[in-house]
C-alpha cells in the first residue's frame, strides 16, 4: 500500500536532499524558493500518509491519488539515483583513490560533476517534479485527512519489540478428533474402502488450518515407517500436470534426468517406476481444480494402483467440488471453526509467550474479547496473538478490540481483517519489505539472506545511524516472523533460520494490497496481452515457465519496472533492445535459465543493485560492461558450470557487497581488482591460483575485514602459507564458517605433499567462528592445536586427511554440538588425544558436553575406539552413524549409558554388524534401548 512505500520513500529523499545536500541542492537548482518548497511539500504529505492509507481501502478517489503520489515519488527517486550514478562514475573514471559514496544515499559532492547540461536536466527534472507535488499537496485537501500520529522512528518501532526468538508455533489446537481419525485413515494396513489406495481430501475456508493438520499428519513418526514413500506437493491455481508431475519426481529424486521433460506421458512412467509395488504417500496441498479432465490427466489413479495396497493421496482444499470431483467424499474431513475455547488457546498460546504473569492482570479479560472478532479461525487468532504480544499496556490492547477495521465491509476475505490490523501496526520500511514478497508465487521458500540482498537493492534497508543494512535487514525479517507473516522455518543443522514460507492466506493479502504494482504471471496462452494491458503500471513482475526462446516482447511495456525474476523458466537470449527498455531495474533475477551470454547493454542498467545470473550452465563469460553497474550491490554466479573468467575491471563495482561463485567449477580464479573492494561481506568462495599475475591473491583479503557468512578457500597448495599469513583470518571476526579445501590430486595420495602443515597453521581464524571444514589435507592433526581457542566453534567438518594417524583434540570445545569425521584411512585406534587429554594430565569434567550428533565414515582401518571409564563423554548425543568402518570391533560402553541417544546408524560395517545384529548379536541388548537403530550392510 501506498503508506509503506511513500512514507519512507518520502524520509529517504528528506534525508538526502535535506540533511545532506542542502547548501548543493539550493545551488544546483539556483532558488532557494525551490528547495524550502519542496521541503514543505515533503513534510504535508508525510502528515497524512497514515489516514490516506487507511482510506483508500474504500475510497476510489483517494486510491487514484495516492497512486499520482507513487509515480511522482519513483520519478523523484530515479532522478536521484541517476545524479549519483554520474558522480560515482566519473570519480571511478577519474581514478581517485577515495571514493565520497560508499552508498548512493550516503553524501553528494556536486562539484565533482563537471557536465553542465546534465546539472540543467536535473534541475529541470526536479523543479517539474516539484510542481506536479505542489499540485498533489494541494489536491488532499478535498479528502479531509487526518494528521498522522507520531509513532517513532521505524528502528525504535522495531526495538520496542522482542527480537531474541522466533514464536513458531508447531501445535496444533482443537483437532485432535480430526487428527486421530485421520492418522487412522493413514496408517489402516489394508483398504476397505475402495481398491488398493485411498483419497482422503481434507476440506475448509482459507486461514481454517488444512495444511498444519496435513503436515502435523505428514511428520508423524509412525507415518514416516509406515510409507516407504512420502512426497509433498503444493498445487495450487491454475492446475499444471506438467508442472506437478515434475514436483513429484523431484521429491522421489533429485537426480533422475527425465525430470526436465516437458512430455506428461514420459512423467507419469518415471512416476511409477519410482513408486512401484511401494506404500506411497502423496500430499497434493491446495487443490482449486474442480475440473475431471484435468484430475484425470495425472492419471494418478493408475499410479496408485501400481503401489502397494495402503497406499495414500492426502488432499487439501477450499471447495468441497474438489473432494466430489475426485469421488473421495466418504473419506473427506471437514475442518470447521476453532470452538471459543480452542480459539482462546490458541491466541494465548502466542499473545502470552514469555509473559504469562500478564494473563492475570486484566490483559486475560481483553483476550477473551479479541478473541472472538476472530470467529473461530485460526489464522486469524495466530496473527492477532503475535500483534498484541509486541504490546505491553492494556491500553494498547483495547485499541485492538476497539479497532474500526471490524466495521470495514469493504474487506470481502474475514481473515484479511486481523492481517490489516497487524499490518498497520509494522513501522513503515517494514511493511514496504512485507508487500514485495507479493512478487513470490505461492508456496515459495523464501530464502533469509536473499530476501534481505533483494530488499536492499530496493533501497528498504535505509537507516539514519551507522547501523549495516544487513543487520536492519535481519531485524525486519524478525519482525516479520514474530508477527506471523512468515512461517514454516526452514533451518540448518545448528538451528539458524535460513528460509520460510507466507501462508496462502497472507500471501493472498499482500497481493490484495498491492493490487497491479506487484504481478506474478505463468508463461500460459494469453500472458502477452496481460503483460500489455497493465504496462508502465507494473514495477515488480515475475514470469514463470517461460519456455526456451528470448525473453518474451511483452516485457517491453513494463518500462517503469524496478523488479524482473524468471523462475522455471528456460530463456537462451535477451536481446539488446529489451534491456534498453527496462532501465529503471534495480533487482534483476535470471537464475536457472539457459543463457550462453549477457548483451553488453546490461552496463545500461544504472539504477542496477542485484542480478543472480545463478544456474546458467552454458554461460562462459560476463561481458565488461557489468563493471559499469556502480550501484550494483549483489552478484550472483554460483552453479555456472562453463564460466571461465570474470572481467578484469570489477574494481570498479565499489558498492558490491555480496558476490557469490560457489561450484563455478571452470572458474579457476578471481580477477585482482576484487582486492580492492573494502566493502565487500559475502564471498563465498576464493579460488586459489598460484600463476596468473591477474589473479586475486589470498593475502588480498587482508583489507576486507567486513566478510561475514561463509567463505571458502579452494585450490590450496604449496605455496600459500605466506599468503594465508597475510589474509589475516584472525582479524575477520564476522565469519561464521571457514570451509579449507586443499588440492585433491590423486597423483599425490600416494606421497605426503609438502606445505599443508605451515598452511594449516597460518589458517587460524577469529575465535567468533562457528563451523569449520577442512577437506584434504596431507598434514597430521598437531597442526590443528589452535582449534583449543574457538570457543564458539558449533560445527567441525574433517575430510579426508590421508596421512593422519591420531584424531585432533576436540573434546574441551564447549559449544561444539556437530562433528562428522571422515577418509582418515591411517587412522587405528580412537582414544584419549581425541577428546583432548594431555599424558598424565587429571581428568575432569565433562568432554564433548554439547556434542549432538557425531558421524564416522569411511575409516577403513580404524579397529579400536576406547575411553578413560572414569571420564565423562558425551551426554547430550542424540545421533550417532558409523558408515564405512569395516574393522572397527566394538561400541565403547559409555555409549551405552547415554540416556539421550535417539538415533543409531551402522553401514558397511561387517563386524558391528555381526555383534549387534538386531535381536540376535551379543552385543544387541546394549543398544536395544536405542528408539531408532539401523544396522545394515549397504
């Protein structure tokens, strides 16, 4: 909506021209007249953007006016962005050493720019921009706005909330009868119902909780053992069989190539070979499709009966059409409301969470009404228990319950209502990063670190103060998640949230609110003329399943907008003249496609802030011209597989902060002027070459001590220890993971290479790093001795040291909680040195005291693995796998006193096998204990 974007739209260019640049704005334009004028336009608007938002929702009027504002603020912002552009470019081509932008919004120096017809058109520009907001101010005086309330700056609105945990609530209320009823239609060995497999559509209005029932059913356990099969599948309008047929194998296998055929025919055979004569378990999630063609196309029913009898297809969907079509009415479950009390529990559930003493002291009684505008929904009881829960006063809570959104008969969908309130109540670049994920389709895992790259290409993540974008972007995303709009986390092995999803719900309402701004359009019959009909109106459009060819014409018509992403799509060109027609892009995502060169005019693209090029196999080099692009924050070029070379001049891309080339496995360096980007956070990975003078040196890294995230160092060799030297790893205090990988030449495996010993000793890190992996190395583990000081090291990762005859000290890290220990083939016996213990040394404490999950693989000659009895190991395991160890004899006995060990694994490992064969190996009734054991010889 308009209030999120204008109102710190607004701020920022306040900011800039204002704060900054006043004494060089007054003189650029020569009237000082001119800048008070817009100054004052500036702060009138800002005063009644809260109201105008709020009435736009049933005022047509003032909907067309705030859209007059939208376009002129855009306009304002490009003429900016332009200005700065010239003035960095010129510096860049002047050669100066210090740069005055380190961000395009930071300061101006206007004397530098020395091109006085361009000083004209700018002044021009804003002196006509100007005049059509003096005409705007002008005409909200017909809409008797009201003045906004003051609420605080965004950051101080995003501080008062808690931000140190995510509220993800995974429990489900108020269906524990539809819950057993359905596990028991899943779990029925035989089907008395009808044939070899079931339908079982789970139906309810949107926001009714279809999904959390489906996949509450989905991560059950026993239903995990009882299929051999699962796949989860969201569907979704309009209905592809194509496109589900491709989700479907990739769920059975991520590898089988006949996944990228576009026959359904060929599909549905890969289909059913996979699932043949398999308990197989289907979840199609959000089925609109009432149409028996198309069901029948998928030729499912066919599938199904080439599976083994119990068989399973789980449904959800909002019409009760979609559980008649598909003849599974006998089994259909019907989700009503929430009652009152479910409800209550629910919204309680969130609203008190970490503040339990305040349900007592009269918060408890306001509940109870706010519950009820709710109406039975649980959607809406889970959004409106993370709003009230940021706030702390009663008062503030009666606002929610006497809010006048309840009387808005103008919002058709009920849960849209709670969603607007909550809305409402985000700080303002808040809400303009929650309106552009209207650009994802639905069901899409949104990755952290990608959305944040994309908000700030779109300039969202502005602060007033020194405060890194990154971290404000992290802060948003929090706040985002706790308010309910985000759910679903996906997160890694140490527990950080790395990707989510939107509900359907919430998805639908940011599209509502974006209205034609934000479109997302599939590559069907018809997209063309769609594309055209809403034309400069679109600043953020998605196409998906653009077949292989040129990027489509129609995008043409979309001259004003500032976002274009291709999903599954299969484009091999852009011609030239499309990206002269899309110069206002700052976000520009072409990942996946089948590109085999980028025309030189992308140098075209100034306003440019992010372009993932990922995925692209046949690409082989960039064009030059992309050193042109001065704002160009984040480049994305991991999975190229034939990209040979970047381009020498990337020195110039001062504003770059993110570059990512993971598994560009022709790339066998980084051009040398990426050393002189101070800037710069993410590089995931560092290509070693000794040879090539033009190549980026690792002792280049020295200057960047704001790398933050992953960094990769691959191709070490002989010669770098003095390089590593003078990285400086240990200055780089916002790595969170170091991942080493030395040369991996057959040849030498027979010899111990020379080097690796000094190399691995100059590696040392900062001790703020989290997780390290270091593959391939020719040295023993004395050299590892600084690994003692990373007391926040979560995460090790050992692969492959072929010389190594002892397991480095680990046992007295205090936080490390995952180590996966790998190909030490020279490695015999498993004892003391591994935990840390010196000789003679008086043993105490606890060793390894966070270690979770511990994994051994292939050690061909490891045969003993034996501890101190009196020495405490391990109590929080939980997972355990030993993988490839064909001689080792026995568990230790600690493990079998391990009170927390849910998970035991045995492969390859004919001995153990033998010894603790379930149910009949001697040694079985010490790990009988164990819930999930898995001993076999494949």
């Amino acid at each position: 909506m308009a209030e999120a974007l204008i109102s710190v739209l607004l701020e920022q260019l306040a900011l800039v021209v204002f704060e900054h640049t006043k004494q060089a704005v007054t003189i650029v334009l020569n009237a000082e007249e001119d800048v008070h004028s817009f100054s004052s336009n500036l702060k009138a608007i800002q005063a009644v953007l809260e109201d105008a938002e709020k009435k736009q929702v049933t005022e047509a009027r003032v909907r067309d006016w705030l859209q007059k504002l939208k376009n002129v603020s855009y306009e304002m912002d490009d003429v900016l962005d332009e200005w700065n552009t010239e003035i960095l470019k010129q510096q860049v081509e002047e050669g100066k050493k210090k740069v005055c932008f380190p961000t395009p919004a930071n300061c101006f120096c206007f004397g530098q720019v020395n091109n006085a017809i361009h000083h004209h058109n700018i002044a021009r520009s804003i002196k006509n921009l100007n005049e059509k907001l003096t005409m705007i101010v002008a005409e909200k005086e017909k809409y008797d706005f009201h003045l906004s309330t003051i609420h605080g700056t965004d950051e101080q609105l995003i501080q008062r909330q808690k931000t140190s945990s995510l509220v993800d609530i995974s429990t489900i209320f108020g269906r524990e009868e539809e819950k057993e009823y359905l596990l028991s239609k899943l779990l029925r060995e035989s089907n008395q119902d009808r044939g070899r497999f079931l339908v079982i559509p789970i139906v309810g209005m949107g926001g009714m909780g279809k999904t959390t029932l489906a996949q509450l059913a989905y991560n059950n356990e026993k239903v995990k053992s009882h299929f051999h099969k699962k796949v989860w599948v969201c569907v979704s309008d309009p209905f592809d069989e194509i496109k589900i047929a491709k989700a479907i194998i990739e769920n059975l296998d991520k590898n089988e190539s006949q996944r990228n055929s576009d026959e359904l025919e060929t599909l549905l055979l890969c289909i059913r070979t996979h699932v043949e004569k398999k308990k197989f378990l289907l979840v199609l999630d959000d089925v609109w499709t009432e149409d028996k063609t198309k069901w029948e196309s998928l030729k499912l029913s066919v599938i199904m009966q080439s599976c083994e009898e119990g068989s399973r297809i789980l449904v959800t969907t909002r019409k009760q059409g979609v559980a008649e079509m598909m003849r599974a009415t006998s089994s259909m479950i019907h989700l009503d409301k929430l009652s009152d009390r479910d409800c209550l529990a629910l919204f309680s559930s969130i609203a008190f969470f970490e503040r339990q003493e305040d349900e007592a002291n009269g918060f408890g009684a306001i509940g109870e009404e706010i519950v009820k505008k709710c109406k039975g929904l649980p959607l809406a009881a889970k959004t409106l228990g993370s709003l009230v829960w940021c706030k702390k006063t009663r008062e503030e809570w009666q606002d929610v319950l006497n809010s006048k959104i309840w009387e808005l008969e103008e919002v058709e969908e009920q849960v849209f209502r709670p969603l607007l309130l909550s809305y409402y109540d985000l700080a303002p670049a808040v809400k303009r990063c929650l309106l552009y994920c209207a650009i994802f389709p639905k069901d899409y895992e949104l990755g952290k670190d990608n959305l944040i790259e994309v908000w700030m290409s779109q300039d969202y993540l502005n602060s007033k103060g020194k405060k890194e974008k990154r971290r404000i972007g992290q802060y948003y995303f929090e706040s985002l998640s706790m308010r309910s709009f985000f759910q679903d986390f996906r997160k890694d092995e140490m527990g950080n949230v790395y990707g989510c999803k939107m509900h359907d719900i919430v998805h639908e309402f940011v599209q509502f609110l974006t209205q034609n701004e934000c479109i997302i359009i599939e590559a069907v019959e018809g997209v063309n003329q769609r594309i055209e009909l809403l034309g400069d109106k679109v600043r953020h459009l998605t196409l998906i399943s653009v077949p292989e060819g040129p990027l489509p014409t129609s995008c043409h018509r979309c001259k004003n907008m500032r976002s274009l992403i291709l999903l599954n799509s299969k484009i091999t060109t852009i011609s030239s003249g499309s990206i002269m027609q899309m110069k206002c892009l700052r976000t520009l995502n072409l990942s996946g496609n089948m590109l085999n060169e980028v025309p030189k005019e992308i140098g075209e693209l100034i306003h440019l802030r992010y372009m993932d090029l990922s995925g692209n196999e046949a690409l082989k080099e960039l064009p030059d011209a992309i050193c042109d692009l001065y704002n160009l924050q984040t480049l994305v070029l991991g999975w190229c597989d034939k990209l040979e070379k970047l381009p020498k001049a990337m020195g110039k891309l001062i504003n770059l902060k993110h570059l990512y080339v993971d598994a560009c496995n022709k790339l066998r360096y980084l051009p040398k002027g990426i050393g002189s980007l101070k800037s710069l956070q993410v590089l995931d990975m560092f290509y070693v070459c000794e040879v090539d003078d033009e190549a980026l040196k690792l002792g280049d890294l020295r200057i960047m001590d704001q790398l933050q995230g992953s960094l990769s160092i691959r191709y070490l060799g002989k010669d770098d220890a003095s390089e590593i030297e003078k990285a400086q790893l240990r200055n780089k205090e916002h790595l969170s993971h170091l991942g080493v990988y030395f040369h991996d030449n057959e040849d030498e495996d027979a010899v111990q290479r020379k080097g690796d010993e000094e190399i691995l000793n100059a590696l040392q890190p900062h001790q703020n790093l989290e997780s390290l992996t270091i593959d391939y190395c020719h040295c023993t583990t004395k050299s590892l001795n600084w690994i003692k000081s990373l007391h926040n090291l979560r995460e090790v990762y050992l692969f492959s040291w072929k010389f190594c005859e002892l397991l480095p000290p680990l046992g007295k890290l205090p936080s490390l909680e995952i180590l996966g220990i790998s190909g030490m083939k020279k490695v015999k016996k498993v004892g003391v040195e591994f935990v840390g213990i010196e000789e003679e040394e008086e043993v105490s404490g606890i060793l390894f005291p966070k270690l979770k999950r511990l994994t051994f693989y292939g050690m061909e000659n490891w045969e003993e693995w034996a501890f101190l009895s009196e020495i405490t190991l391990m109590p929080g395991l939980s997972e355990l796998r030993i993988l490839y160890c064909p001689t080792l004899k026995a568990l230790p006995e600690f493990l079998y006193k391990i009170t927390t060990l849910r998970t035991l694994e045995i492969r390859c490992c004919s001995i153990l096998e033998r010894e603790y064969h379930t149910g009949v190996g001697k040694e079985w009734h010490n790990i009988s204990h164990i819930p999930n054991v898995s001993i076999t010889p494949w």
